[in-house]
C-alpha cells in the first residue's frame, strides 16, 4: 500500500522482552485523528491502564509526528510525546521539535510506542529500517549534552531525544531534549524514560515522504515562500528570537514568590534581560524546514562565567529565571540554563520551586540547617547550582525537590504549599493573570487537561492588549465559525475567554496533530484554509477547513476522555486561591487579576463563570466537566464513552 | 556570463530546506536521501555546511570516467550525467571529495546536481543568505567584501589594543 504525507510503518517496542514489531500505519485511525497528538491520543486510550502508575513498566510511552512532518511546508519539524505524567498524573502530548520526528519520518516511520523496562540501560536506535535497542552502558550517567553529542558523534548527522541524570533518577521535573535545541516533556518525561531505563532515541533516514498531489501541495508551498521572503521581521527575529518580544515578556513573567512583580525595570533589563541579551555570542541554528529559525547557542561575554555555552529554543527561559533568582549578570543565567539542560530539569518548574524555598527561608520559616545545610540565599548562583545538582541526583533535601511540588506537600503539607503557590492540577502555571489579565493563555491553565504549561491557550491572546480587531482576524485564521465567534464575543468584557478558548484549543490540536510548530510567528502564517488544503494535497485524503475543526475537536475529546478517566473533574479545573490575592510591585501597588482588557477586577465567580461558559461551547457537563454522550458521538467518539457495568 | 553557488556555512542554520526543495523538484517528494545537495550539522565546529557538487574545474568525476558518461553543459557550467553511457560502477562517487555524486539504489543509477538547468531550487529556497546564485566575478567580490570585514575587525581590535 502507498502512503502519502504518512511514512506509513508504526514501531512498536517491548523493552522487557526486546521484542520490536513493526506494522502498517492503521490508517483509519490516522484518517480519523490525523496523526501527531490525535492518533497518539488514540492509541494511549487503548494502552493506558487506567490508574497506573506513570513509572510502572506497562505505561506506555509514544513519540512520533504528523503527515506534514518531513514535507518541505515551512516550520513542520514537531514531534509530539504521549504519555502519563509523574508530576501530576494526567496523560497529554508533549510538543519538541529540531530533527528527531523530521528524521524519525524519513526513516519510514509515523510514531513509535514504548512499554515495558530494559533489564539494563539502552538507547532505541531507528536507521532506516535498522531498528535496535543499543546498550547505553557508556551513556548512563553522562548529562544530556554529552549524550547527545556521543550519540552525533557515533550516528552522524540525526535526530536524537535523550534524558539527563534527573532523568535516569526519576524526576517528576524531569524532561527530554530533542537535539539539543528544544524541550519536550515537562511534567516528567524525562523520568519516565528513566524509569524504562531508555536513556535515548536516535532517528535517521534516507528514505522520503510522498506527496499525492504534488502540484497542489507545491502550489501553496510556494505561496508560503512568496510571503516568508516579503516578510518585514524576518531580519530581527533571526537576530533576537522571540527574545524581540521582551518588552511583554519582561512584564508577563517578572515575578517571584508569587507575590512580587517586578516589571520591566530598567536595571533588570541591562543586566538580565534584552540589553544583556544582546551582548551575548550567538551561534544561530534550527528546526528543518523553518523560515525564522530563532534557536542559538549563547555564550557568556564577561564575567565570572566568560566563554560558558548554551543550547538554546530561547534565552528568555534564562531571563525569566534569572528575575526569580535575581542574578547579576547575564552570564548566570546562561549557566543556569545550561546545567538544568545537562541534568534534564524542567527549567521553569524548577525555578518556581527553588523561587518557593527562598521564600520561605526569607520568610523565616524554612532555615538552610532543614534542608541539610545547602545555601538558600536568593542571588548566590552556587547555592542556585547546588540545589539542582542535588535535586537532579535526589541527594539529601534534593530528594524531595526531585518529587516536585508532590515532594514539597510531603515536607510542608498539602495546606501550607497550596496557601503558597498557585497549583493548578498539582503544578505551576507559566502565565499570570494578576500581571497579564486574563486572556487564553493564562484562563486555558485552568482547563487544560494535561495540567498548566506554555502552550495553554493554543495561540489566543499571547501578548498583552491586542486590538479586539486583531484578535478577531486570528479567530478567522484558526477557523472558528461565525457563530463561535459571535458567541465568544458576546460579553460586556469584549470577550468570553471561556468561549473564545475553545477554538484555539483546537488550533494547537491540529498543529499538533499535523507536525506544525506552533511558535507565534510560524503559527501566523498559517491559516485553516492554508492547513486544509496543505493536509488534502499531501495525503490524498480531502478536509475541508470544516472538517478539520471537527476532527481537531475529536482530538481534544479524546484528550480529555482519557483524563477523565484518569479520575479529573471540574473540580480539578479551578482557579487557585492565590490568583485573588494581590501582587505588590516595588512601588507597593496592588496588582489584582483582571480580564484581558483589563477593565475590570475578576471575582471567583467570574472565572467560575468562564469555566461554566467553556464546558456548555464544548459540549460538556457544566458539574463535572464531563463529555457528554452527545458530544461524543457527534464525534464519533462512543467507543470512549464510560461504559456502565453490565449485571450478570 | 558563468553563474556560480557561492556557499557561506556561517549564514546556514539547517533548515534543509534546500535539500527538500532538491528532492521534490527531482523526484517528487521530499527527502534527504535523494537530494543533490546536503546539509550537515558538525557539532564539533558548532556549524551546518552546505555541500554540493562544486562543478570542478578539473573534476575527478569526469577524469575517472570510463564511459565519459560525464559532460559539461557548456550553458550552464554544470557536470551532468548521460544516463545512457553511464554503467554504474560508481567510481565516480569514490573519487568525489564532496561525497556529491550518489549511487540512488531505487533507480538504479548516478544522481548529482546539474543546477537545475541554470535556475537552482535549492537557492530560491534559502531564506538565510547561504546560498546565491551570482555571476562568478560578481561571487569574488561578494567573498572579498566578506574577506574585508574579518580583516577590518581584527584590525580594530589591534587599534583598541
């Protein structure tokens, strides 16, 4: 059989046995998910035991991309992870990029499924049809940098996916890298692999990716060209990366302690932010098939940590730590970045919890003797290195932070933490709605069933106060009806995020789904119109943007079906008590969560209300936040649905 | 006027859109494998290098051929291959510094670049500057140009100094 836009071959791997199969892509289910996150979503409802835990050997583990990944569509490398979370225990697709899933596709291969546990540690090696699991003896140990280069250095030029010693210890923080140049994972894919003794996966291929009706697909391939080279801001974001949004990022993500803003303060700038950013050595590199490629390795100018290096998907990850921790320099932030990468620790997780400890020691209420003598004084970059160091390899206190925010409740309790931290689902959120109002990305937090992240909110309202006419056109690109505009329009705040959300939902499911990156200004280019037909053109199989919503809605579905299952309801969905507290800025102003327009200050009941809002434009019961059996079989999701328990 | 792909590595970021724009124009659908040209990312260095046939002056190619299956397109500038000579024992490929001409096991013959009949799609697709399609006078002053800002740099430094 001919596979077009598909490679058209699934792996499936049995670390307990050895056993590796290979098997034709099941392209019903593709057809009827896509590919990427749908049919990895699909695939982990049938796998997934309910209830396991995320470490036991059964718990499967799938990488693979989408049926424009490997084409030449601009910005199509995404590969997408599908697994159950340690850190919070709910299921999602994990999204990365650079050149595994790229590779991955070009070596004849649509996704990979992993369960079970190797008696020893090895590497999953995918040349071609070569498929082996490697003895990673030499690789265990060694931090993810220079496992991923040992592995460059033995397969050449390939993608590979590898965990750091966090990983190999089983952190609940730890992720995955894909060449380096981009995360995957946070939340613990990292341990999982871990926990399978998988220290890597390398890919590559020689092979390629037909297209069913290269005319048509050339054609707006083209098109794409025609505009990326017309493109006036292609000049600066190949030279400053979505570090040239600092002015927003600086006021997004400049906090601490969950109660102190710091906004774009003209020292913070200088000596962390953009200007020091722009002093920095850059080496640029990226993603195959991208137009704006915005990854670099940094490299520290002066200071203590002068000539230091840092494989980058941004600095701004460096720059949001380097506010929490209040660095003086550039160059530490660059360290930072670079040793949570060789450990494999979710950068902004563990920031958010070692931004925890030094409140609380700076409150008094935590000394260094509690936590086994190590430094917690905020600015001293060695005290900052250590507690990673220890958290990566569960030393002592480390044990604990290597548990996340679970270990914490251990050590503090559940009610002390909670009153401290804004947890949603058991972790952080990245977007704050007492400094940015309410808009997609922060209110999606709540709903998003994976548990809060940076992709929340698809591609809604990621910068602040963006005209309602802008936010109207996006609305038009992703392919939200008339009426589902209407509808999320209808509001005395100009807009009903709880509604609106729901279409960019949608819109990540697809890109997601398709091997599309989903960064800012890749995602712009984009259209549903431009999706439909790049989709139709490359496989053969007809979507009209329509369609595509629905089969987008059909993935999101079955998302949430498999952490309903999981035991999450709409309890699990709200808002935490902190985001109605204050945020004070350094000239003592109280900083409240308002709506996106920021016209005014938002009540629980007004958040509750959204969230009500959301369920009803999805279809869902509004009580428990529970698909219905309607919504799931206009879907033709009914095989989902929980089954009532037959008498015998 | 002699047309030249003047190559500068420090500009390639590894989009390999070049490669994919190679294999779709040649064969249809998109790949590395089949490609003409290359992109490889040597970490070591920290850089992507760009590879392709150079159209030799004296190419090795050419002088191993015991078919003289290999030409020049005088229009072009481009070594290109009479399929119909060519019978495939490869040495081509084994004398070829650049690893540019390939032995492609599905059609059972040489595949290397003819520069797309003077219109190269692998630069039409470069959106980072490492590939241009330039008049070769025109090509040395662009490679001078660059040779004078390393120069002018180093010099300010002695001058800081």
């Amino acid at each position: 059989m001919e596979y077009y836009g598909y490679a058209g071959k699934e792996l499936y791997i049995d670390l307990t046995t050895g056993e590796i199969e290979e098997k034709p892509l099941d392209l019903d289910i593709a057809v009827k998910f896509l590919g990427g996150m749908g049919v990895q979503q699909r695939i982990l409802f049938d796998l997934l035991r309910p209830g396991i835990d995320p470490f036991a050997p059964e718990a499967p583990l799938i990488f693979g991309s989408g049926p424009l990944t490997g084409t030449g569509a601009p910005g199509t490398p995404r590969v997408m992870a599908t697994l159950k979370y340690p850190e919070t225990g709910a299921t999602g697709s994990a999204g990365g990029a650079m050149r595994f899933g790229f590779m991955l596709k070009l070596a004849g291969y649509d996704q990979v499924v992993i369960k079970g546990k190797a008696s020893k540690p090895v590497y999953l090696k995918i040349v071609d049809s070569n498929v082996e699991l490697c003895d990673a003896k030499n690789l265990w140990g060694k931090d993810l940098v220079q496992t991923t280069e040992a592995l460059w250095d033995t397969y050449g030029d390939c993608g590979v996916i590898a965990i750091g010693p966090a990983g190999e210890h089983l952190g609940k923080m730890a992720q995955a890298a894909c060449d380096l140049g981009s995360s995957i994972g946070r939340g613990g894919l990292g341990g999982v692999m871990g926990s399978k003794n998988l220290k890597a996966l390398v890919a590559s291929g020689s092979g390629s990716i037909k297209i069913a009706d290269p005319e048509r697909f050339n054609k707006v391939r083209e098109s794409l060209f025609e505009r990326a080279k017309r493109y006036p801001l292609h000049d600066r974001i190949l030279r400053y990366g979505i570090m040239d949004n600092w002015p927003n990022y600086s006021i997004q993500f400049g906090y601490k302690n969950n109660r102190t803003y710091i906004p774009n303060l003209e020292e913070v700038n200088k000596a962390v932010g953009f200007e020091a950013y722009k002093k920095l050595g850059k080496t640029a590199f990226g993603c195959p098939s991208c137009f704006i490629v915005d990854k670099e390795i940094v490299e520290a100018t002066s200071g203590r940590f002068k000539g230091e290096k840092w494989y980058t998907p941004s600095y701004i990850n460096a720059a949001m730590l380097a506010i929490k921790f209040e660095m003086k320099e550039a160059g530490e932030a660059v360290k930072i970045g670079d040793m949570t990468d060789r450990y494999g620790i979710d950068n902004l997780g563990s920031s958010d919890l070692i931004d925890f400890l030094y409140t609380l020691h700076e409150e008094g209420t935590l000394t260094e003797a509690d936590v086994g003598g190590l430094s917690l004084n905020r600015g001293d970059i060695d005290g900052s290195l250590t507690l990673l160091e220890k958290m990566a390899y569960r030393e002592g206190f480390g044990n604990e932070m290597a548990d996340g925010w679970e270990g914490m409740k251990r050590v503090f309790g559940d009610e002390f933490v909670t009153k401290k931290t804004s947890l949603i689902k058991g972790r952080m959120g990245v977007w704050e709605p007492r400094i940015s109002g309410l808009g997609t990305n922060e209110f999606a937090q709540l709903i998003y069933p994976r548990g809060p992240n940076a992709e929340c909110g698809g591609s809604g309202l990621y910068t602040l106060n963006q005209p309602l006419e802008t936010v109207k056109n996006h609305a038009g690109r992703m392919g939200m009806s008339k009426e589902a505009l209407e509808r999320a329009l209808d509001s005395p705040l100009k807009i009903n995020i709880g509604r609106f959300v729901t279409s960019s939902e949608h819109w990540l499911a697809l890109f997601n789904s398709l091997g599309i990156c989903n960064r800012h200004v890749n995602n712009r280019f984009y259209s549903i119109s431009i999706v439909s037909e790049l989709y139709s053109a490359a496989t053969g199989i007809e979507h009209s943007p329509e369609d595509l919503m629905v089969y987008a809605e059909r993935v999101w579905n079955t998302f949430k079906m498999l952490n309903i299952r999981e035991g999450f309801l709409r309890k699990d969905d709200e808002p935490p008590n902190n985001w109605f507290e204050p945020m004070i800025d350094y000239k003592g102003e109280e900083h409240y969560i308002m709506d996106y327009y920021k016209t005014k200050r938002l009540s629980r009941e007004d958040v509750d209300q959204w969230i009500t809002d959301y369920y009803l434009e999805r279809g869902w019961d509004p009580e428990t936040g529970i698909p219905t059996k309607e919504k799931l079989a206009e879907l033709g999701l009914e095989d989902l649905a929980p089954r009532s328990r037959k008498k015998k | 006027m002699e047309h030249i792909i003047l190559l500068d590595p420090e500009k390639c970021v590894g989009c390999r859109q070049c490669s994919l724009s190679c294999s779709f124009i040649k064969e249809g659908s998109f790949g590395l494998g089949k490609a003409r040209n290359t992109v490889l990312w040597v970490h070591q260095a920290e850089v992507f290098v760009p590879m392709r046939c150079q159209q030799c002056e004296d190419p090795p190619c050419m002088d191993v051929c015991p078919m003289d299956a290999l030409t020049r397109d005088e229009e072009t500038g481009a070594i290109v291959i009479d399929q119909d000579r060519c019978i495939g024992c490869k040495m081509c490929m084994v004398v070829c510094p650049f690893g540019a001409i390939t032995w492609d096991a599905d059609s059972h013959s040489m595949i290397k670049c003819d520069l797309c009949e003077g219109d190269p799609e692998c630069v039409k697709h470069c959106l980072y500057g490492a590939l241009s399609w330039m008049p070769a006078d025109e090509a040395a002053m662009v490679r001078r140009q660059a040779g004078a800002g390393v120069l002018a740099e180093a010099l300010s430094k002695v001058k800081q100094a």
